[in-house]
C-alpha cells in the first residue's frame, strides 16, 4: 500500500484497515507497536510501522 501519510491517528488506522481499535490499544501496550504521541494527547502510528505488524501476523 503506498501511504500519502507518514503518521495517522488511531482512528484513521481503524477506518483504514478495518482493524478495531481495541486492536491497536492492546498491541501498543503489549509493545507490538510503538504509538507516538507528538502533542502529548493523540496517539499516532507510523503507516510503515502498522504494514508491518499486520504482515507478521499470521492470517
């Protein structure tokens, strides 16, 4: 997937790849993925970084 975006919010990446949040909240703090969070409040995700746990996953 070419991603226009280097970052994306929580609830972009749930719309994005139809994962839920839940998802994501629990693999950020079990340390799958690292979350970001530059204005101290929302979360963001590296689009590289998601692509990359989601292939490791197994299907």
């Amino acid at each position: 997937m070419i991603a226009l975006k280097s970052f994306i919010k929580i609830k972009e990446a749930v719309k994005l790849y139809g994962i839920g949040k839940d998802v994501f909240y629990r693999a950020i703090h079990s340390g799958e993925l690292k979350a970001y969070k530059p204005n101290g409040r929302d979360f963001l995700l590296k689009v590289i970084e998601i692509e990359q746990w989601i292939e490791s996953k197994p299907a």
